[in-house]
C-alpha cells in the first residue's frame, strides 16, 4: 500500500548500503496494482535493473467529482430557466391559477430580506445596512458566510474522501483549510456593522457588553459539548474532556474582538475628518490597532523565544519524523507546549492531521491557546472589511477598491513572509498553528471572494445568493446540527464499498444538501436560531 497523493520515490540500496542501485520516482494511481521487477545485468559489479510493471490501471478518481459537478449545474440550469419563464406573463398566470397567488409571489421572488431583527448581539450578528431607517440585511455576508458553511459541513462529513477536502498534514493549504478562517473573518464584519446599528438605536453599552458576555459563554460552553459526543461510550469523563473546539475558538474571539469594539465605538461615528481622508476607515481605530499589534507581539514572542524542554527554540515543525526525526516530541513547537502545559494532554485533540504524515504520537489541538491569539487578528482585520462598507455608505465603487488595496497588501504579506514558499519561508502558512501567515493569506482570499459577492449580490443584483444566503442567516443551528447529527441517517448509512469515492461523495453531497433544504425551510418560516 502506498500514498497516492504526492509522486514517490523507490529507492533500493546495496546489502552493505553503501549506494544506490536504482532509484523510480513515480506518481501512483488509485487502486491500481503494481510490480517492481529488479534483475541483475552484472553480478562483477553489481549492476542491477529495476522496471515498474503496471499490472491493473489506476482508475480516474476524479470522475465522480465531475459527474456531481454536471448534476448540480444542471440544476442549477432548471432553477435558472424556470426563473426565467416565470416571468413571461402567461406562464406566471398559469401558476397563479393553480397555486396561491401570494405564495407563489413571494416563492418566485425570492424576497431575500433579513427576518424581523431585535437589538441583540451575538456569534453571528445580524449586519444591517447603513440607513438607520432601513432593516434591510447585507445579503453579500449572508452569503458569504452561507457559503463558507457549506463547504465546511462538506469537509467535516468527509469531502467524498479526496485529499484535498481533508486538512493539511502541517504546512501548507487544501480547501479543508480555508472555510474555518472566513467564518471568522465575517464575523468580525458582522460585528462591525451590528454594533455601530444597535448604538444608533440608542442600546446601552453595558446591556450589550452583557450580552456579548452571555453570548460568547454560550458559544464555549456549546463548543465543548459538540466535541465530546458519548454516544457508546458511556458516561464521558472529566479526565479527558477536550477543551478547546472549534465553538469555543469563535467564542473567545468574538468576545474579544466585540468588547474591543464596544469600548471605543460611540453612536454618533460618522466620517473621519482628520488630515488623512483616505485612511479614514483606518486612522479612527488607532487604539484598537495598538491593542491588535501588542497581541501579535506577544504571539511572535512567545512563538519564536519561549524555551521548550528538549525543542530548538522557535520550532514550528510538526515533531514526528519530520525534520529527519530530530524533535520528535516537539509538535507544535511553543503553541503544542503551552496548551500541554495549560490544559493537559488530555484536554487537547489526540489525533492531529500531523499524526498520519509525520507519525507524530503527542496530543496537538489546532485550535489550541496561542493560535487563538490570531483568530482574533483575523476576526480584527474582517472588522476593518465592515468598517469600509461603513464609511462609504452608498460608495460601492469606494468599497470595492478598499476590498482590492486590503487584499493586496495581505497578499504581499504573505509572500514576504512565506517566500512564496510552502517550506521554506520565514513562517510558513499552517493552519495547525495559525500562523500570522495564514491570517493574512485567508484574509487576502477573503477580501477578494468578499468583493466578488459584494458586487453580484449587493451592487448589480445578478445573484440572490441562494442557496448559500438560507444556511448564512442560520449558520449556529446548521453547524451544531450537522454536527449532532452526523452518524444518523439520512446523513449518512452503511455503505457497499467503504473505498469508493464515489459511495463516500454521494453520501457527504447528501448530507450536506439536505442541511441547506433545511435551511431554506426555515427560512420560508422565518425560524432563526440566533443565541
């Protein structure tokens, strides 16, 4: 058996080992079966042949993908020209006639608006528009957020088995890696425009700042109960409950990045009227810039000169077998070695991405203490995204060349702090770790992918954001649902052939279709789960 993700190389040495004899380097394919024939040529001087011998071919694993793709556009298709027809008068009379006319109305256009929105505040803040007057939703984050869900709930019930859907063994990016930090990054955007909303209706700060509190225990406490199932093994103990999670990352951020923003924000914020205007959505935050830049500090500190018992200081390897087996007990470096020393070994993920690549055999939680650190960095620079469709209200060209400057410069970042490498920059992009090159890497993606949306669904109105918009404005119960519900049918059953690809990608499209169903249903019944 042999990995087929990356080519291998087939090395085979002399008895003394001494030299090489021959050395393939090849790309296998999926469940094909293959020899290695080596013959002598020489016994006088060793020479030696080897021939790789493909016995039964390696089958196309991307057809399935391929074929979903097809399905799903032609679906797409339907919905499209079935839009389309609906607005020829005698079709749509037609319908009127025989379904109830009001119904109908609202089904066919698709009134995307927001449901009826309170004064609170939560993980996943309801983002109003700029007019005090209206209520209207900022549908291009509904959207965005919907979408990043989707893929998540997608990976997290197994992605069809590829490896790209799963997560990085360390450095480096699969789509696996990207949705968590957009999640993040739109809810520093939706804070941004739900706090600055709930002032100007006149919400005390310390009723929110109660709520925000409420809100993000919540959250934690939710997070550890998602990711300690029992479900046959008896009653869980308190011995090896895992402490961070993925909730509980959201939660610690959003408080932290909500109170921050709470503290400096007043009502009546309106346009910056210093020397600089076209830093203006910038220059008023400078306290809330300090306090971001100190927070970095102190994870670039304590990253790269926190001594680590037996550990090369500023480690950011993945222990194991990596690095030639040198540290194999340094996964993680400072970020594995603060989490062991804060929360115990029993308290963290025991089986890490790193484990299967690397052999690595210490407990490694990705979303551990340091690296919540730049979850908040993250979520800052997703507030900085809100605070631009703030000040150029009404400016969507305005809005869209900030997206553009902001996702540039995180980009340049990123290279000059990864080299355009996946190895050998100065820190790598590692989701594992969060380093602060993956923040601005996620961030620059999603600045772009933001600015694409913003544009189809907010300025030129050619997309409603369906279906991704009906899971977006319940993204708390999709998350925990999928979650709670992931080994009961009809999210998943007992499959035929456990290796197939496409047994395994007909089941997680399943399962994943039916949670936007459900979120689409909900929708129609304005039902909205909001903590």
């Amino acid at each position: 058996m042999v990995d087929t993700q990356h080519p291998l190389t087939l090395l085979l040495n002399s008895s003394g080992g001494d030299r090489d004899l021959c050395k393939i380097q090849y790309h296998f394919g999926e469940f094909g079966n293959y020899s290695l024939v080596v013959k002598t040529i020489s016994t006088s001087n060793h020479t030696v042949s080897c021939d790789l011998i493909i016995n039964e071919g390696p089958i196309n694993s991307y057809l399935p993908i391929l074929f979903a793709f097809l399905v799903y556009m032609g679906i797409l298709a339907l919905l499209i020209a079935g839009r389309l027809l609906m607005k020829i008068d005698p079709v749509r009379n037609w319908v009127y006639k025989k379904l109830n006319p009001r119904a109908t109305d609202r089904m066919i256009n698709s009134e995307l608006g927001s449901p009826n929105t309170t004064d609170s505040i939560n993980c996943d803040p309801a983002p109003l528009l700029w007019s005090s007057g209206s209520r209207q939703r900022l549908r291009s984050l509904d959207t965005f957020r919907g979408l990043s869900l989707v893929i998540m709930v997608f990976v997290n019930y197994g992605g069809g088995k590829y490896w790209f859907f799963k997560h990085e063994s360390w450095n480096g990016l699969t789509v696996a890696d990207l949705v968590f930090p957009w999640f993040v990054f739109i809810m520093g955007a939706s804070i941004a425009l739900a706090l600055g909303s709930m002032l100007r209706w006149g919400s005390s700060k310390w009723k929110m700042f109660r709520k925000i509190i409420w809100r993000s225990v919540v959250l934690i406490l939710l997070g550890i109960i998602v990711v300690n199932p029992n479900y046959c093994l008896g009653p869980l103990s308190w011995d090896n409950l895992r402490i961070p999670g993925v909730l509980q990352r959201l939660g610690f951020t959003y408080l932290v990045v909500a109170a921050l923003e709470l503290l400096f924000t007043r009502a009546d914020s309106g346009t910056w009227e210093g020397r600089f205007p076209a830093l203006q959505d910038i220059l008023p935050y400078w306290p809330r810039w300090i306090f971001i830049l100190v927070l970095e500090t102190i994870w670039l500190c304590l990253t790269f000169l926190l001594p680590v018992p037996d550990c090369p200081r500023g480690y950011l390897g993945p222990g194991g077998i990596g690095d030639f087996g040198k540290y194999p007990n340094c996964t993680g470096g400072a970020a594995g070695y603060i989490d062991r020393l804060l929360l115990g070994e029993n308290h963290m993920y025991q089986h890490p991405s790193s484990g299967v690549t690397y052999q690595s055999t210490i407990p490694y939680d990705p979303e551990g203490i340091l690296g919540t650190i730049n979850s908040i960095v993250l979520a800052f620079l997703g507030l900085q995204a809100g605070k631009i469709t703030l000040f150029y209200k009404d400016q969507p060209k305005q809005i869209m060349s900030r997206f553009i400057i902001w996702g540039i410069v995180m980009g340049v970042i990123s290279a000059i702090l990864t080299k355009c490498s996946k190895e050998e920059g100065f820190i790598p992009i590692n989701k594992n770790l969060w380093s602060i090159s993956y923040v601005t890497t996620m961030s620059c993606f999603a600045f772009i992918l933001l600015l694409l949306i913003y544009y189809l669904v907010d300025v030129k109105k050619w997309w409603s954001g369906a279906p991704f918009l009906y899971p977006g404005m319940n993204s708390i119960l999709v998350y925990i649902g999928h979650q709670v519900f992931a080994n009961y049918f009809p999210f998943k059953w007992k499959m035929q052939d456990s290796q197939s690809h496409a047994e395994h990608l007909i089941q997680n499209l399943t399962a994943t279709t039916l949670w936007v169903i459900i979120s689409y249903v909900l929708y129609r019944k304005r039902i909205f789960w909001k903590i």
